[in-house]
C-alpha cells in the first residue's frame, strides 16, 4: 500500500488533486492491500506471544523479567476492583494465547478460575501455590457480622463474589513473595524460551537488586512511623506493614464489595477517637466518602493508598516504583505531629 502512494506522489509531483486520482487509479490495489494488512493483523495478534498476568502489581513483576525478550498484559483495568472482576471475550482469548499466565490463584482471582485451569502447567505461574510462598501465607480476618445486614444490595452482591479464604491473597505487596513470584517467572519463561535464557537471567538479577536496594530505601522511610495508629479501607496490606513493621488499628471492611454498614461505622469512628489514630486511608476506586464521614469532626487526618498501582506503567522499575510509593503515600499521611 505504502509503495502505491509513493508511486502516486512521484508521479504526479506532488499536486494534491493529481495525488488523489492517482490513487482512485489504484484504489483496488490500494483496498486488497488495506484489507490483507487487516487479516495479516488479526493473524499476527493471535499468535502473539505475551505474558499476561492478572493484576496490575503482577505485571510489574512479569515485565521485569520479560524485558526485551516478550510483552506483558494486564487483565485487570484501571480503575476496576481485584474483588469483582469478570473477563471479557477478548480476556479469555488473550489467556488462551498467552505463552504464560501470571496469577495468585482462584481466592483472589476467582473471575479467571476457570481460564486458568485450562491452560498446562508450564504455561501459568500460580503464585499462591509456589512452595516457597506457602509458608509465608499469612491469615486473612474473617468478614464479622457487622459487616453484612443494613444494606442489603451490597450484602447480597458481597456474597455473590465472595472468595476470601483462609488467609489473606493480596500476595503482591509482600516483597518477599514478590521475589519468589519473579524467580517462577524466570524459570517458567527459561523453559517455554531457552534460547532467551541468557536475557531473562540478567533480568531476574536487576530485579533482584533493584528490589534490594528499594526494600533497604522504603525500610527507612517508614521506620520512624512505627507505632503511629491508623485504620485502612480495605484489609489488603497486611503483608507490606508486617515487613516494614506498620502499625495498623484496622480496616473498614475485608471485602470492599461489601459496604460497611451504619453500626460498623460507628465503631471505627469510637475507635478513631478512643484511640489516637493519625489517618484513615481511603483507595482511589472505592467510597473515599464514607472514609470521609467517619473522620468529619474528628481530628484525624485523611490519606489515600493505592493497592494496585495504577497510575503505574510498566517497566523493568514499575515493581520498585510501585513499592515506594505504597511507602509514600503511607508517610505523607502519618508523619508530622
Ligand atoms: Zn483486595
């Protein structure tokens, strides 16, 4: 097609109306080739091959390791919750043609449950399943009964979707697990591309290195902040402030699907005052108002953090980046006083 138009263009030197019969001229071999570039396309994206991983945090770490030898998607939109996800047509394909599907397993991700158990071991990473990350699980709190009843939409859709387990699945902010979760991708990459061994090891050891030093930097920051009570949104984080030694009063809800009713709020707002919290924390994707509500009149300062990082791009830093701002946003709110 591009030839065609240069034909026109040296043709007919250059004059505008010339240039447009010229290509009227041609316009069956200008379409026939618009439209094989169309099919070739549609070919070329099927067999693409990918890593995909589930949440936005996870292709942090998948494109790490992937750098320069495939590219990673993420599922899950920004701006959409890990709680109540359904895949797309389009979603399904992708995970169908993906060379390697990253995901926790099906008590987070129950939406791609399905997807994922189609796909042979050697092509998906289940990250609560490595035999390193088993021992390092830690107990998710069970939804108490304060956090059902008075509204009864949200309860019914909470139950719906509801999939919290035993323990607690928002595995990607333990760095340490983090770490594990780049090894298996490594390894799994090795063997579905060995001839891209070579690259895929010098990725693993920046990322390593990297995480190192950033784990060392956000250790430091958050230190001092040790002590300082606060309540978050959604009970995501546990893993990110047992390593970095946080002090949490509680969260509003497990699920965040499930709006915390009148009576649980009134709880935390008694506990906020009863004892001393610095900040409640609200997420960009839910209900900053509620949080807002229980703080009104109270001296206790409003932050936000973001679980999932999406405002993120992915990169070889995305993981590190996205680790020191969790830490920012932490601090921002709870230094001072
Ligand atoms: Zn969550």
């Amino acid at each position: 097609m591009l030839a065609e138009v240069i034909e026109c263009y040296n043709i007919t030197f250059h004059t505008f109306i010339s240039i447009i019969s010229c290509i009227m001229l041609h316009k069956n071999t200008l379409l026939f080739a618009a439209l094989s570039a169309a099919l070739w396309g549609t070919t070329a994206q099927d067999v693409n091959a990918a890593v995909v991983a589930s949440l936005k945090p996870l292709g942090f770490i998948a494109s790490a390791i992937a750098d320069g030898v495939t590219e990673t998607e993420v599922l899950l939109p920004d701006g959409a919750s890990e709680h109540d996800y359904s895949l797309r047509p389009s979603d399904v394909k992708r995970l169908k043609n993906a060379d390697l599907a990253v995901w926790i397993g099906p008590e987070m991700e129950a939406f791609m449950q399905k997807s994922a158990n189609q796909l042979p071991e050697q092509k998906k990473v289940t990250i609560a399943a490595l035999p390193g990350v088993k021992p390092l699980l830690m107990k998710g709190e069970e939804e108490d009964e304060h956090e059902h009843g008075h509204d009864h939409g949200a309860a019914e859709k909470g139950d719906e979707h509801h999939h919290h387990g035993e323990y607690n699945m928002h595995l990607w902010l333990s760095p340490e697990i983090a770490r594990l979760s780049a090894v298996a991708i490594h390894d799994k990459l090795v063997e579905l591309m060995p001839q891209s061994r070579a690259k895929l090891d010098a990725n693993l050891k920046d990322f390593e290195a990297q995480l190192a030093q950033t784990d060392k930097q956000v250790g430091n920051e958050l230190a001092p902040l040790k002590g300082k009570g606060y309540f978050v949104f959604h009970d995501a984080y546990g893993y990110f402030e047992k390593h970095y030694g946080l002090t949490p009063l509680g969260h509003f809800t497990v699920n965040p699907v499930i709006q915390p009713g009148a009576q649980r709020l009134h709880e935390i707002r008694t506990q906020l005052v009863e004892q001393k919290a610095t900040c409640v924390f609200a997420e960009p994707q839910f209900r900053p108002a509620v949080v807002e509500a229980v703080a009104r009149g109270t001296s206790v300062r409003m932050g936000t953090l973001d679980p999932l990082g999406t405002s993120i791009q992915l990169s070889k830093q995305s993981y590190s980046q996205f680790l020191s701002q969790l830490a920012n946003q932490y601090s921002s709110c709870l230094k001072g006083d």
